[in-house]
C-alpha cells in the first residue's frame, strides 16, 4: 500500500490541475528559482493549484554574505521579505504575513475564499 508519492517538478509550471490543493508548502526553494520572474511566476502557479481557502508557506533564508557565500556553486536569488507582501498579492494571494525567524523568515499567504480573484 502506497500513501503518496514523489513528483519531479518545475515551480514555475505546476503539472496539477486548477484548485486542487489545501495548502502548498515551500521550504528554502524560492530563492533557488533563476530569476525574479520565475519566482513570480512560481506565485501564480501556486496561487492556480490552490483551492479558495488555501494557505501557501513557505520558509526563506534572507540575503546576506554568507548565505551568498553558501550559494556560490547554486542559484541564490534572495526573496526581499519587505516585497513579499506586494509579490503575492500580485499572483491574488490575500492575508500575507511574515514572521523572522533565526537567520530565516516564514511567509503564510491565503486564496481568498471568495472574492475578485476566484477566477484565476
């Protein structure tokens, strides 16, 4: 008996279908995307999936030398916490709140049960 399974993805392109999700959870992916705008379009994408009702968390590591040091062989394209709040609402997102951790932040962020965005 199997009680899930393991799917390879891209962010930025989601392969589920509109609203299918409670909540979406990433941890210390964002700023592991390549660009600004695949993180923006990693919001829409998650924003998609999610049912209205849905949280979105996520948990980043904030910009800083040695974090940049730590990604000198990767990606690092830090996710600004003081533009968080602007990004995801952009992709409909409502509710956002960010909370410091040590070293980290923790981003929450809701689909709105109803409202304007219900048709994205």
């Amino acid at each position: 008996m199997t009680n899930g399974a393991v799917l390879q993805g891209d962010a930025s392109a989601l392969p589920f279908p509109e609203k299918t999700f409670s909540a979406a959870i990433a941890v210390l992916v964002l700023h592991h995307l390549k660009s600004r705008a695949a993180q923006e379009r990693a919001f829409a994408e998650i924003f998609r999936v999610l049912r209205p009702g849905g949280v979105f968390l996520a948990v980043e590591i904030q910009d800083g030398w040695l974090n940049r040091i730590g990604h000198i062989r990767s990606t690092f394209v830090p996710v600004a916490p003081a533009m968080v709040s602007e990004r995801l609402a952009a992709a409909g997102f409502a509710d956002t709140s960010i909370d410091f951790l040590r070293g980290a932040y923790r981003i929450r962020a809701l689909r709105a049960r109803t409202s304007d965005n219900s048709s994205r």
